[in-house]
C-alpha cells in the first residue's frame, strides 16, 4: 500500500503489485452482535468533552457507526458520501468515491476496487439518515463535523470512536472502524445471504476473496445438500 501510494509521483510503478499477501487470521477479525452494535452507536451518539460540550462528530457518529456495522462500507466511502448518492426510497447507496489522504488533504478517487457499487440500507437505518440528508444539497457530504468538516479517519477515531467503544464495554476486543466491515459481514451470513451478495455488498473484486475471509462463517451445508439429492434420487426410483 505504501509503495502504491508512491505511484505516479515518486515511482513509476509499484514493484510489489501482484505480490500475493497472507491470508489474515480468524483471530483478526471481530465480530459485534446486534446489541453490541447498538450499545457502540448509543455510546458514540452521547460522547461529550472533557468541559462537557458535544463532541465534534456526535450529530453523526450514530448512524454512521449503524452504516459501517450493517452495509459493509469502508469508512473512507462512507466519508466521501454524498447526499445525492443516497436514495432513502429505494434504500440504497450508490459507492462511486472514496476519500484518500494525499499531502494532508482529502481527494476523492475511485473506491478500492476501482469499481462502483450500490449497497442496500436495512429499512430501520432509514430514520437514521433521513436527518442528515433531507433538505440538503445533493454534492453535499452526507457525514461531516458540526462545523461542517470532512471527517478524517485517524481524528474520527481516536477522538470519538476509541471513546465509544470503551463507554460501551468493548474495549480488549481490538476493535477498529474497518473491523466493522467484518461485524457487516457476519451479521448478513447470519442472516442467510450468500456470498454472491456479501461479495456485491462489501465491494470484493472476487467471490474467492470473501471466501477467504469468511468462509468460516457460511453455515455447513452438507447434510442439507446430501439429503436433497437423495430425496430426489428416491422419488426417480419410486416413480
């Protein structure tokens, strides 16, 4: 990443493209239930100052905390989300760009895979989002600080999200903003979603790959397939 970053202005390609990297380890990656989503939004939506005042991010740490634990969206996509990308009626989100830091500034680029993709909105994260899109411009971002700010990965973080995640008991567990995309992924296995859709969903370039990350998690299907083929083997040679 760091040798793709030097690419055009400080080398011309990267030496390292195509080099296959390890495979992360179940032990990396953290699973959130429901109620722990829930208790980490709450806790990020009430932060205040040392002096008491609302902390900078608080109007939005809420529902986008819900966005990044239900839709899979890396938090530089969600950072660069804007108004116009967001159809509340349809729910769903359309994925065009994502922030990167470049000299200390936010540019926008196309998201990690190089490609766009639409992601749905559960239906109870509609009221959520409604607030921070209703009446406004569609260029504008849907998440930005109380003064009106990009929020920025390493400040959001460190300010706001290691706060929420100690009030809300989670602390110990490792957790991070990205770490939310493998909570989204769990939760839609768990929900039956395929890994077609869980690929779609959080923006994979293959199938392969979120098999390799979570594979895991698909429940074994095995016995169910083994009976199925045998009901029908049986109903051939009973006809």
């Amino acid at each position: 990443m760091v040798l793709e970053w030097c690419v055009p202005r400080r080398l011309p390609v990267n030496p390292a493209r195509g080099v296959p990297l390890p495979k992360p380890s179940e032990a990396e990656h953290v699973y959130l239930d429901h109620r722990q989503v829930e208790a980490l939004a709450d806790a990020a939506g009430s932060l205040r100052t040392k002096y008491g005042q609302i902390a900078a991010a608080a109007n939005i740490n809420r529902p986008l905390i819900l966005l990044l634990a239900y839709t899979g969206l890396r938090f530089n996509e969600a950072a660069a989300l804007r108004v116009g990308r967001v159809d509340l009626d349809r729910r769903r989100i359309r994925i065009v760009t994502a922030f990167a830091e470049v000299e200390g500034k936010l540019v926008e680029q196309s998201p990690k895979t190089g490609k766009s993709r639409t992601v749905p909105i559960p239906a109870s994260l509609v009221a959520e989002l409604l607030p921070l899109v209703r009446g406004r411009a569609e260029s504008d971002l849907v998440f930005t600080t109380k003064r009106g700010s990009e929020v920025r990965l390493r400040n959001w973080r460190n300010r706001e999200f290691g706060k929420a995640v100690k009030a809300a008991g989670l602390d110990g567990l490792g957790l991070t903003p990205h770490k939310l995309r493998h909570t989204a992924a769990s939760l839609a296995i768990a929900a039956g979603a395929d890994v077609k859709v869980v690929q779609a969903m959080l923006g994979h370039a293959t199938a392969t790959m979120t098999l390799d990350r979570y594979g895991h998690l698909f429940p074994d299907r095995l016995d169910e397939v083994a009976e199925a083929m045998d009901a029908a083997r049986l109903r051939v040679l009973a006809a």
